[in-house]
C-alpha cells in the first residue's frame, strides 16, 4: 500500500495543518429581534436560549457580542399588533422601532456593521411581505413601499439594508431610491435565493408573524428547484446587489454551492430559526451533541461556499472560538 489518506488524521495537531475550512467570529452576522418597552429580556418559545429584547437590553447583548468578537448584527422588530395595517406604513415611520433602534444602535456602537430585514410581514395584518388585495399579494405595489422602507432605514444610518420579500424587481427599485436620494454608500444584502421553507416556522413565533391566510409560497421559491436559484442570483447581480443570500442552510447546500460557483460576490447563508430548533430540541432530549451538531453544522455552510453566516448560534459559537 504506497497511498495512507489516514497519515493525515493521526493526530488533532495534523488534522488541524490540514483543515480545509475553518469559522471564525469575522464570518457570522448576529439576528437580533427588539421589542418595545424597557428591561425587557423574553426567551423565546420555540428558540431556545434566543431572546426578543428591548432596545436598552440589545445595547447590552450588542456590548457582549462585541467583546467576544461579533461585529455584524441584523435587526428585526416586533410590531405591536395595533400598528398594523395594510399599507406598511409603520415599515416607513421615522420614528418606528426599526429606525429608532438602527439610530440608537448606531450612536452608541458606530464601528458595528448593521444591517435591516426589509420586508412587510412583521407590520403586515395579513402576515405577509407585500401588500394584499384580493388574496393576492401585490408585486409592484410591494416594491415601491420597500424602496421607501430601505430608504428610512438608510436615513437611520444601517450599512445595508436586507430586503426578505422576494417581490420581482425590489433589487432594483431600492437601489434607484438610494441613489436618488444620494446614500451611495448603504449595501444590499439580497435574500436573492428564499424557499418557501417550514424551517421559519420559529422566527414567525418570534415575531407574531406568521401569514394570516394562505402561505408564501407565490413568491418564495419552491424548494424543488435548483436552476431558479441561479435565475434570481442573476437578476439581483444585475439589479445592484452586494451581498447574495441563500435561505434556509443547510437543506440547501447544493444551492450555496452553486450559487457561490456562479457569482465573484460574496454569499452569505442564513442557518434559520427551525434549525437551531432543531438541534436544540434533539440536544435537550440527550439525542445529539450540542457543541458538535453546532460546529459541523456551521462547518458544512461554510465547506459549502458561504462567506458569511447569519446563525443564532453566534454567542455560543463566539464564546468557543474564545476559548480554544
Ligand atoms: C421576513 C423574514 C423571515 C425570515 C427572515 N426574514 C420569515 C419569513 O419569510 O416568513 C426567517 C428567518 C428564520 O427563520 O430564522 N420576511
């Protein structure tokens, strides 16, 4: 035998010299979910060890974060029941959670990296990204109001705005409103490729989102199909996006992969609510390795072409980076 592929495992220091991918605390963008109110500090149901926060407290977990290496965070808020409405007209007030929060946030951390879900489904009475007429959720209509969304959260001070509707065009209608009203300098991080996934099903809880009828499924990508990915990464490249999304993870490396083959812009993946759920609740019964079903899942985004990674993880994975 002259090929011995096991030379290369025989101990933990030559594993590591050869390692192919490695984490570390610069690839991972925090969610973080704000609330109204003050000292508020809510563990969430169906996110284990994830919490919903007042803006006060989020100042306090961002100072954490910070300080075990965390620099990029992504808002999203909960809107108070009696604020929604059809029109997404409190996505656009001035004064709303969001761009409070983005104000706030910014001020007290300038050096963080920020970046804003922009869709309408947390402000939304249907539950859903865009506005309603009929049963059916409007494209066009929807953009323009997302345009105006990113804008506000451009006038607040975010770095980039997330647009997480999958309306046709919105690519392009945010980038014309950020230009013309001269913020040559905020991002877009587009969730370009979004299933249609039951794996959101936590984050809905987190935000009392959830759609009031129907599902997301006319404008969220069916999760049979590979070449469409490539089809909608396209088209967000040339509508001006920075930073391409894949969502959920990891039922869809495939399409991190392809989709990092195709493009010279970073991608970034969105390890969702209902896997962390997952491996929490298998973790909770004694059934898988909490720390390890961790890592390798983290690992696998990565392997698969991710240079980024949004995870709710990020603190536990932050606090074992620190203590290797
Ligand atoms: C809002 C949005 C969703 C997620 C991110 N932005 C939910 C949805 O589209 O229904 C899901 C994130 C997660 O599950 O962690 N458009």
């Amino acid at each position: 035998m002259k090929i011995r592929p096991r030379i290369l495992r025989k101990s933990s220091t030559i594993r590591a010299l050869v390692q192919e991918t490695n984490i570390s605390c610069s690839d991972f963008i925090a969610p973080l979910f704000i609330v109204e109110g003050k000292e508020i500090t809510d563990e969430i149901n169906s996110l284990p060890g994830y919490y919903r926060r007042s803006l006060d407290h989020t100042l306090l977990e961002i100072q954490e974060l910070k300080n075990l290496g965390i620099k990029a965070f992504i808002l999203f808020v909960k809107c108070e029941n009696h604020l929604k409405d059809n029109t997404g007209k409190e996505a656009i007030n001035e004064n709303g959670l969001m761009q409070r929060s983005i104000r706030t946030i910014k001020k007290n951390h300038p050096e963080i990296v920020l970046f804003s879900d922009v869709a309408l489904d947390p402000y939304s009475s249907f539950g859903h990204d865009g506005i309603v007429e009929n049963k059916e959720i409007l494209n066009d209509e929807s953009i323009d109001i997302l345009a105006e969304m990113a804008l506000s959260h451009a006038k607040a001070g975010v770095d980039f705005v997330a647009p997480s509707d999958m309306m046709d065009g919105r690519i392009k209608s945010i980038r014309e409103k950020l230009e013309k009203n001269k913020f040559h300098n905020v991002g877009i991080l587009s969730y370009s490729v979004k299933y249609a996934s039951c794996f959101y099903g936590p984050f809905r809880d987190a935000l009392g989102s959830a759609p009031g009828f129907g599902d997301k499924k006319p404008y969220q990508m069916n999760p049979a199909n590979r070449k469409e990915a490539i089809r909608e990464t396209k088209l967000d490249i040339k509508e001006g996006a920075d930073i391409i999304m894949v969502k959920p993870a990891m039922a869809y490396l495939d399409i991190i992969r392809d989709v990092t083959n195709y493009t010279d812009l970073p991608v970034c993946a969105y390890q969702v609510s209902g896997e962390y759920a997952m491996i929490k609740a298998a973790a909770k019964n004694g059934w898988l390795n909490e720390e390890d079903a961790m890592i390798e899942s983290l690992i696998s985004i990565k392997r698969a072409g991710a240079s980024l990674i949004v995870s709710y993880f990020v603190k536990e994975i932050a606090l074992m980076l620190n203590n290797k």
